[in-house]
C-alpha cells in the first residue's frame, strides 16, 4: 500500500524532482504540495511549483502557498544557485495548475485530519511551515507518522562553514519541529552530496525522451554551471530528492538513530546540524541521521518516476 505524503518545498531546481519522485513513485501517495520562502521568494516558489506541475502532468494534487519569510529572521534566498526566477535554465510554460486558497498551513492541517492514516511530511525547504503547523495546530500530530526533512548535515555546510542552507534560513523552525517529539528524519549534506547529476545521469534522463525529462536536462545544464562557478563542483548534487527517496525505500538511504540538535546562537556556527553520533554528550536520541545513499538504486528510482511523468 502506498504511504501518504504531503511535499513541503521551496523550488529550486532540485525540488522539482522531488516533487516528480513524490508524484511518481508508486509506493507514495502524494496528497499536497505546500510551498515556503527558501530558494526563491514565495511567490517564485510557488509558481514554480505550479510550473513543475504542469510540465509533468501533475494536475490533481493541490499546492498552496506558505510563509514567505522565516519564523523571527529576513528570509536569504539562493539566487547564486538557483538564478533569478529561483527556476532558471528552461522556458518556463504559464501554469495550468490553480493555487489553493486555503493557504499552506489550513491545507496541511485539513489533509491530515482527512486522511484516515497518518501521513508523512516531506521538507525539502526552510521549516517554517511545518513549525507553524505545530505551534498553531498542536492536537494535529497523531495524524503526522514523521517528519523527513533535505537540511543539516553531519559534518560541513554549505551556505556557511558549518551550516546547510535550508536550516541556516529558519534554524528557530528546524528546533521547533525536533523538538515536538514527533519522528524526524534528517538527510543531510553528507548524503545528498552522493546524489551527483554526471553527465552520465544527464545522459541517462535525457534518453528519456518525454517533456519533463527535457525540461530536467534544462534544469540540469543551469544547475551543473552554477556550482562549477559557486562550489567548483563539475557535478551538483541533487539533494532535495534523497528525502523523498528516504520514504519510498529506507534501505536505500540507511539512517543512524542518533542526537541531533540545531545551533541557534552561535558566532560562527549558526544553523549547523550538531549530530553526536557518537554520544559525546549523554543525551537521548531523538533523530533519524541518514548516513548513506546506494546511488544506483537512487538513480534508477529517479529514472523511473520521469518515465511515468508527461
């Protein structure tokens, strides 16, 4: 049986096939999408999540826009990676998916307590909205069966020294939904930083030959050119996916239970992920840390999902 989700995100180029592997997996149950300011300002996110949408066919899952800014900080966009538009690289189509009018935290509170399952919530954004969610709507979190999360990481950022940018733009979130006790699951930097697009990948999804595999490779080619000049990087990493993949087969991307706690006032460090894998501190664990990814298996599964897409 298919696991219920509901995607949070912020795209971006890799959100986008995020969503696609959420939509397209058929073990995943895709119920929303819900959109944060992050890569782009909110309404750049949240049209292009409606484009992503419409260039894959996605027409009837309903998307709804969130915070536009984080929970006590002014929202830092990555236009250095992700361009202007937060999108850039392909022409982006008009989007033929309407907005809900609910709003990001309505809609996620109305579909988990229509759902007569629990759901998981997919982040692979700042996690101001999934913090407002539990602060406003706390008798909510039985219908939440976890909380997987693209943000952290166990070793080194990569807005900062220390930080990842999806935690570094609203750490005070990322400490309020570790700290509701609910499952949470974080993929990190030092996992998605195996999810390498190579020519080879490039390549591959190319081969596809359908219009959201065009519009990927186009994704691609912006994205790859604007880590070589940022990272020096000749290959991104596609991170945003690697959580969703985390859902749909664990074993893929094996995780250590572990301590995890988020740096709120560090000089130097603020937003880092302080992961003590190995219990330094004495504390309990309180999170899942994934720790690996097998690649091929990653690869084939992202394949799969744009070969089902239009």
């Amino acid at each position: 049986m298919a696991v219920p989700v509901i995607l949070d995100c912020d795209p971006g180029h890799d959100d986008a096939f995020a969503i696609w592997l959420a939509a397209g997996h058929p073990d995943l149950d895709l119920r929303g999408i819900t959109t944060v300011g992050g890569n782009g300002q909110l309404a750049q996110t949240t049209h292009n999540a409606r484009v992503i949408c419409t260039v894959a066919g996605i027409k009837d899952v309903p998307i709804a826009a969130g915070a536009d800014s984080p929970l006590i900080r002014t929202l830092q966009t990555a236009w250095d990676i992700h361009g202007a538009s937060a999108l850039d690289g392909p022409v982006l189509p008009e989007p033929e998916v309407e907005l809900d009018p609910r709003g990001a935290v309505a809609m996620l509170r109305e579909l988990l307590d229509e759902s007569a399952e629990p759901l998981v919530l997919i982040a692979t954004g700042p996690l101001t909205n999934v913090a407002l969610l539990l602060r406003l709507h706390p008798e909510i979190q039985p219908k939440i069966r976890e909380i997987a999360w693209m943000g952290g990481s166990t070793g080194r950022g990569n807005v900062t020294p220390y930080a990842e940018f999806n935690c570094w733009v609203d750490p005070e979130a990322a400490a309020v939904v570790l700290a509701s006790g609910l499952r949470f699951s974080m993929v990190g930097l030092n996992v998605t930083h195996q999810a390498l697009v190579t020519e080879e990948v490039r390549d591959r999804l190319a081969a596809i030959g359908n219009a959201t595999s065009a519009f990927a490779v186009d994704l691609i080619d912006f994205f790859r050119a604007a880590y070589q000049v940022s990272e020096g990087m000749a290959a991104p990493p596609l991170h945003d996916p690697v959580a969703v993949a985390l859902v749909a087969a664990s074993s893929i991307v094996p995780t250590a239970y572990t301590r995890l706690d988020i740096e709120l006032h560090g000089t130097e460090t603020l937003g880092a992920t302080s992961v003590d894998l190995h219990n330094k501190l004495g504390r309990p664990a309180n999170a899942h840390v994934a720790m690996a990814l097998d690649a091929p298996r990653f690869w084939d599964m992202v394949e799969a999902a744009i070969r089902r897409m239009r």
